[in-house]
C-alpha cells in the first residue's frame, strides 16, 4: 500500500500509525510539504505551470530562511515519486474537506491517470465525523459579526433575487415599531445613552435638589471604602495581566509543586468529558491524533476502490481547475471556488480593529498576533504565509502602519490608520 498526504503534519501522524502496526516496512508514505489552496494551480501538471507557481511563490511570498530552492526540489521529488509508483500497488489517497486537500488530491490523481493501480480515498473529515460524532448541537447565530465572511458572502448571494419588501410589509413593520416603543419599559443604565434635550431638562428639574448632607456624604465614603476593600477582579484571560504583575506571578510561583499523577488525570478525565459532548468537524487531516487516525485506518480497509468513472470525473475537474488563474482557493458547499486574492482582506483589517479595541491604547500589533488571531478565527485552509502576504499588501495600500522590518513575519508590528 502506497499512502499519498497532503502535508508533513498527516504524513507524520500516519508514520507513527504505521510504525505502531508494525508494517511501516510495507507501507510507504509519499507527502507534499504544500499548501494547494493558495497560489497559482493553472497548468500544474505541466513545466510551465510549476514554473508559474514558483515564481509567484518566490515574488510575493517571505523566505526568511533561504528555503524556496528546497521547496521546488522537494515538489518535483514527490512528483517523481508519485508518477514511479509501480503497476499492482494499491495507492490511499488521505484528503478533508477543505480547498488545500481537496485540490491536491485532484492534482494526484491526475498524476495517476495513466496507473492501472487501484485507488482509495479516505476523507477525515467524513469518517471522522461518522465515528466520533457525539450529540449534535444546533448553533444559532445572535450577531450577524459572528459570520465568517465567505458564509456572509454566500448569504448575499443567494439573497440577490429575493423581493423588496412590499408596502403592507413595510407598514406591518412600522406598527410593530410604534407598539414596541409605546410599551417597553428602558432603565437608563448610562448617563451618556441619555439625549441632551432630556439631560437639559433632567438638570433644570434638579437646580433645587438639596445638597448632599454631611452624614450622607460619610455614608457614600464609607460604601466606598468597603467596596474598594472586598470587590475581588476575577482574571479571564492571562493576556488581561500586566508585565510587571506576570513577573511577579511567575516568581512567586517558581517553587510550586508539579502536577501530582491524580491531578493530572483528574484534568484528562474533565477534557474527555468535554471533548466528549461538543461535535468537531476535521478541517484538515493534520488536526486528527494517531490514535484517532489509527482507528481510521483500520475502519477504512475495505473500502472499495475509485470507479474508472469516477476517476475520470476527478481529471476532468482538474483540467477545469487548472485552467483557472486566480491564487486563492476556498472550499464551500463541497466544492473548490476560485475567490480574488485580496478576499480576506476585511477579515484580516476586522480582527485588528478587535485586538486594537482590546488595548487600551491603539498601539502596534506584533504581526504574528494578527495573523494567529486571523488563522484562529478563520474555517478555511490558507496558511500563515498567504495571510502574511495579503497583511503587506495592505500595508503598501496603506490599511495598516509598519514599523520594523518586512525580511520576515516576526520581525514588524502594524496598526490600523
């Protein structure tokens, strides 16, 4: 058996499996240390569009450690590797569902058109989801915020033919309007909600008020005096401590005792039983743990083969996909979709305006920060150097103030204009 991943962190997962078993004598991994979401796919299965894609790579992607001639020889290696597989091996194919893996497997499998050899698909994600799948929880959305843009762009587009509103609507809508300000009661809960023709008369309406007696006055101190004493501040987050106050934790804390073995299980038995509640959907292969992967493995054996029907459908939609330019891929509605580079863009200027909202003052941003809150926040396989990219282009568009230098990621800071 022949296994073809699309990723060193799967590839890896799966040679401990296989070393685990016993048979990584017998079963040899082939991987591509690529990301085949983001830059140019047209005509990758010939010279020119390897050459295309490279020289896209090295033009607009950083290579803080010298590493893209390595790359183009590891590329060409699997290629070779993949196009040598001997006629009688059968070849296993692991993809999810995202555009990453979902366009590899294509490019593979065109690869292998000519190869007589029997050829298994294992998606992660559908597996994964069929064995380990707990209760379902229905999500409903409270903000529209909480939509990640290419599921908001969705929305959009399927709304673009739905009707106006017609006039009875309309009048319906403002009838409830008028009934729910007539009838709603509203406690001010901040002085600043309040409009300043009702704030000039709150304040005409108090000129004669009393001031505040002396017994009054020592009745607010004390209160005062006794909150200031009790209210304990609840930390919810180790990034709300301040550096001088993280030290001081940090020291008085060096001479803590470790984890006792009972401790230690107590906290494993309360992940299982979370892990054990909440449903996960696999984006990407390199998510699952061996052991999880194992039983994939083993549940996956007797899966029949790939028709020549169906093989022939997926070169087909390779030849269509690699007949498109754009450099970035998202994986929607079970399909790959071509999107404009620049489609994160709002995404990537949001998450800053939330980290900046989060500082008290609108200070620089370490540029990892940014793109590790983007890639956390994001349901799609992109990579933080595609991110990274789009980050100085926005940059060079004048989005986002610089300082450092741009030789690579962890070496400049931003903030929005």
């Amino acid at each position: 058996m022949i296994h073809i991943l699309l990723g060193a962190s799967p590839s890896g997962s799966l040679k401990m499996v296989l070393r685990d078993l016993d048979v990584e004598k017998k079963e040899r991994v082939i991987s591509f240390w690529e990301t085949f979401s983001v830059g140019p796919i047209w005509r990758l299965h010939e010279d020119i569009g390897k050459e295309a894609r490279f020289n896209w790579k090295k033009n607009n992607l950083t290579d803080a450690y010298n590493e893209f001639h390595e790359y183009e020889q590891n590329f060409q290696k699997t290629v070779n590797e993949i196009t040598a597989i001997p006629e009688g091996s059968p070849i296993m194919i692991w993809i999810s569902d995202n555009a990453h893996e979902q366009t590899g497997m294509l490019f593979v499998l065109y690869l292998l058109k000519n190869k007589n050899n029997d050829i298994f698909l294992i998606n992660t994600t559908k597996v994964y989801g069929e064995l380990f799948k707990k209760r379902k929880e229905k999500y409903t959305v409270l903000d529209t915020g909480e939509i990640p843009p290419e599921k908001l762009r969705f929305i959009y587009e399927q709304s673009k033919n739905e009707p106006p509103l017609s006039q009875h609507e309309r009048e319906n809508f403002e009838k409830e309007w008028l009934a729910l300000a007539n009838t709603r009661e509203y406690t001010v809960l901040d002085t600043g909600e309040i409009p300043p023709e009702k704030l000039r008369f709150i304040y005409e309406q108090s000129k004669n008020e009393p001031p505040l007696s002396q017994h009054e006055r020592e009745n607010f101190e004390k209160e005062w005096l006794a909150l200031a004493n009790t209210r304990e501040y609840t930390v919810l987050d180790t990034g709300e401590i301040p550096p001088e106050k993280l030290r001081f934790i940090y020291e008085q804390s060096k001479n803590e005792p470790p984890l006792s073995q009972h401790e230690r299980e107590n906290f494993e038995k309360e992940w299982l039983a979370l892990a054990n509640t909440r449903e996960y959907t696999v984006l990407d292969t390199g998510e699952i743990p061996p052991e999880k992967l194992r039983f994939i493995y083993e549940q996956s054996k007797n899966e029949p083969p790939l028709s020549q029907h169906e093989r022939e459908n997926f070169e087909k939609e390779w030849l269509a996909l690699a007949n498109t330019r754009e450099v970035l891929r998202i994986w929607q509605n079970r399909t790959i979709h071509s999107v404009s580079e620049d489609y994160y863009d709002l995404f990537i200027i949001n998450r800053a305006k939330k980290l900046h909202n989060e500082m008290k003052t609108k200070d620089f941003i370490k540029s990892v920060r940014l793109i590790g809150e983007v890639l956390g926040h994001l349901d799609q396989y992109v990579g933080d150097e595609f991110l990274e990219y789009r980050l100085r282009k926005l940059i060079e568009k004048r989005a986002f103030e610089m300082e450092g230098s741009l030789e690579a990621m962890a070496f400049y800071s931003v903030k929005l204009r």
